[in-house]
C-alpha cells in the first residue's frame, strides 16, 4: 500500500486528480491524504509509517517534500516507509537532479514503482533536510521570491531576484569549522549539499551523491569589491580545496558560529540563524530513484 501526502494548493489539479485516478485504474494501491497548513506533511508522514504504510510519496515542492522527509525521521528506522516524490513545485530542485519525470502520471508511476535505494538524511541543528542547506546570499534569494513570481517564472524567478540583490548583497562575518578544517571569514554564500542543485537549477555542489555519508560545501567568502567579485567568480571555475575566494570540500560534519543571523534555507524552507550545526545519518531513508540516476556515487 501507498500513501500520498498531497500539498494542498496542488490538490484540485487536474492532472494530479487524473494521475491517481488512473494509477488506481492500474492497480495500484493508493491513498490521498491532503495537507492544509504547515506541519501537516510531517505529521501525515509520520502517522503512515505508525500505519504500516510501505510507500509514501511527497506531492508537492521541495518545501513539501522536507515536511515529508522530517516526519518520517520521526520514527524509529524499521517504521520509516520507502519515500517516492511527485514534483509539483515551482523549483523542484531535487526531482530534477533526480532525473525523475515532472508530467503527471509518469511522474506518479515513477514514485509508486521505481526501485527504493538508500540515501543518507543531513541535520541542521533538529531539522533535517535531503537536497541542499544554503546561507547567506543563496538563502537570501530563495526567502525573498515571492511565490507568485515562483509561480510565473518557476525557476527562472530565482536568477532574476538574485540579480537584483547581487547588486547589494552583505557578508557574514563568523568562524566555520568542520572535520579538520577551520576558517574564520565573511561568508557571502554557504551551501551544503546532500544534493547538488538549489534555487531552482543553480548547480552548487555538482559532485554531491546522496549515498555517499558526506555532504559537499561549497563557501564563496571575503568578496568585498567588485574586483574581488569577478575573481571569486574566476577561481569559482576551478573549485579550490582552500582559495583565495572559494572553498569545497566534503565532509560529515560542520560547524558555523556567526557575528549576527543569517538567512538559512533548508530544501526551500527559511529561517535566521546566529549559529548552527549539520551532520549526517548515513543510510537513513530509501528514496525511489532511477537505476542510473547521477546523484548516487553506486549502483543499486
């Protein structure tokens, strides 16, 4: 048996009604559960694996499917459901790195029957996310667009709004550290990534793999001119271990300690933050994902 937790705005659709409608028509065993306000998704996720539910499938954006993803780290390991995802968001981030299909029924078909592969589950402080962490000016563009723009635009909305603030962006003075390493520096942009894209198609963590027991960092720091700008965009190219401009790195654990808070997105969903914390459960979850999908660093 599966269970779809539906985000509400998407659940008078008429391609997701006639997605299950013909997946029930198919065989397939099917419930719909429909969220109404923040916390449903987690909730309604956590009470499935409480029902012996073998599949839950996330229908909605990134935003929903962190609900989702958090309600099921709720249970214990052996009641977590296999998670499939059915992208109806604006960015859909993950889906896409996913390479899942993004249409309807196929998308459906996708979650309900493609294998279950295991996948590891980062943690920012108590909340966990599956694709991507940013700070910073990442975080600032995702929790300033608004969603109606989202809507029209659907990914493109972020580049727009992210040229726009580039032209006053801020740094965040603060102390990183993480398993053998430490840097003090004003951060422009952090991003930690379980998954390797964010901001609807911003590739910042292309050798990411979401099996693999770390997550990738990418720091943009100390720009503080146009002239820096244009060479942490140079050196950005080449991905130093340590530059002048850019750091990346891998590790599973990461520390920031901030002078003021700072925006924090996790997988769409925003906060402020003066300091945080993020590690990994390697292995937590399984995901239903394509045999040759990129973003495994194994074959299944």
């Amino acid at each position: 048996m599966a269970r779809l937790i539906l985000n509400g705005k998407s659940a008078q659709l008429p391609a997701v009604r006639e997605a299950v409608f013909a997946r029930r028509e198919a065989g397939d065993d099917l419930e719909v559960r429909v969220t109404w306000e923040q916390g449903d998704a987690a909730r309604l996720a956590e009470q499935a694996g409480r029902d012996g539910v073998e599949r839950v499938i996330a229908g909605g954006g990134d935003g929903t499917v962190n609900e989702v993803v958090n309600g099921l780290m709720g249970l214990s390991p052996e009641q977590r459901p296999g998670l499939g995802i059915l992208p109806l968001g604006s960015a859909n981030d993950l889906a896409t790195s996913l390479d899942l299909p993004l249409d309807g029924e196929s998308a459906l078909a996708s979650a309900l029957h493609l294998p279950l592969r295991r996948i590891d589950v980062p943690r920012l402080d108590d909340w966990h996310f599956l694709n991507m962490a940013t700070c910073g000016f990442g975080a600032d563009i995702t929790s300033s667009t608004p969603k109606t723009l989202k809507r029209l635009l659907g990914g493109g909305a972020y580049s727009l709004i992210g040229a726009f603030k580039a032209w006053n962006y801020r740094l965040y003075p603060g102390v990183l550290r993480w398993e053998g390493g430490e840097r003090r520096a004003e951060v422009l942009m952090l991003a930690i990534g379980n998954g390797r894209q964010s901001g609807g198609g911003q590739v910042l963590t292309p050798d990411a793999a979401l099996d693999d027991g770390q997550f990738d960092v990418l720091l943009l720091h100390d720009v503080a001119s146009l002239a820096r700008l244009f060479a942490m965009r140079r050196e950005l190219a080449s991905r130093p271990a340590r530059g002048n401009y850019v750091d990346a790195f891998r590790t599973d654990w990461l520390a920031f300690e901030a002078e003021e808070a700072l925006p924090v997105t996790m997988d769409g969903e925003s906060w402020h933050r003066r300091g945080f914390e993020v590690a990994i459960s390697p292995g937590a979850l399984t995901l239903a994902a394509p045999p040759a999908c990129p973003l495994f660093s194994r074959p299944p």
